[in-house]
C-alpha cells in the first residue's frame, strides 16, 4: 500500500522522469521512467553482478543510471525512492547518483 500512495503523487515526465527504485532481499533496480508516454528511458541493475557487497553495488549502479541519464541529455529527475526509508543502499545510491551531477 506504501508504494502504490508513493508513486500515486510522483510522476515523471520526459524532462524530468521518475528515477524509480525497487529492492529485493538480492537485488536492487533503478528505471528512469516517463510517465506521460509510459516508456522507461533507461535501467541498471545488480541483477548480472557477482560481488557481495550491497553498497559498493547501490553507489555502482547510481553512477550507472546517473551516466545513462546525462547520456540523454537529462539532468534533472524525480526521486522515487519506492517507500524504502532513505538510508543503507537507498541513499548510497542517490549520493552516487547526485556525485555524478544528476539533481533532485
């Protein structure tokens, strides 16, 4: 029910889409998404990882959608953080994001 009241007031737009995060017990994934065309702009995952460590993957893949989005002329975003709390491997993941010059 969090999320669904999260991302109920959150929306993305081609500009500034929504970086939106969902974390597993094993993984973490990131999407840009455009809410007005119903696309995703791009994603990153650990999905394909071997490495143990969850916040040395969170900052990897902050930096990796940080690069896709600048890759795409986006500079700005909406951070949808899912419900998540903002600590552990949600917040590695947007100070890694935000290091890299993505603003929200």
């Amino acid at each position: 029910k969090r999320h669904r009241r999260v991302r109920s007031s959150i929306k993305g737009t081609a500009e500034r889409p929504r970086l939106a995060v969902h974390k597993s017990l094993r993984n973490l994934q990131v999407q840009l998404i455009d809410d007005v065309a119903h696309k995703t702009l791009a994603e990153a995952s650990t999905l394909t990882s071997k490495s143990v460590s969850n916040m040395a993957l969170a900052e990897t893949i902050g930096k990796t959608i940080a690069e896709a989005a600048l890759k795409l002329n986006i500079k700005e975003v909406v951070f949808d953080r899912g419900g998540y709390i903002y600590h552990g491997q949600i917040k590695a993941l947007a100070e890694a994001a935000r290091a890299v010059g993505l603003k929200f």
